[in-house]
C-alpha cells in the first residue's frame, strides 16, 4: 500500500490501523467516511505517528481522538 498516495482506500487503511493500534472501544465513534482527501496530510501525520508508538497514556489518547475529531468532515 503506498500512502504517499492521496485516495478513499488509504484514508480507510489509515483509519482502521489507528483504530486497531488505539483499541478505540466506541468504533462508531471514528469511521473512515468521517474523513475526506482534504486532510490526507494532517490524517497521515497522525498515522505516522501512532504507529511509530508502543503504547499510549490516557492523556496522548485523548488528544488523538480530539485532533481525529478535528480532522471529520463537516
């Protein structure tokens, strides 16, 4: 999967792994069709970055959630 790639698949890839890697409990709560390519780079960004990380404090979580809500169409 190249995710240099702005598409509909990558941004549902990358939706799913961060859940996945969250153990986001409530999955309605983020679903792909929440986000469009307009903000790939800042949804990439966020990507990157949980899935450089082991673990995360309820504190870091919390702001994931926050920005991944940010980020939902309006």
């Amino acid at each position: 999967m190249n995710l240099s790639v702005k598409s509909v698949e990558n941004v549902e890839y990358m939706i799913e792994q961060i859940k996945d890697k969250l153990k986001v409990l409530n999955l309605g709560a983020i679903k792909p069709s929440h986000f469009d390519e307009e903000m790939y780079e800042e949804l990439k960004e966020i990507y990157d970055m949980v899935m450089k990380k082991n673990s995360f404090s309820p504190n870091e979580m919390q702001a994931l959630v926050e920005e991944l809500g940010s980020l939902r169409k309006k």
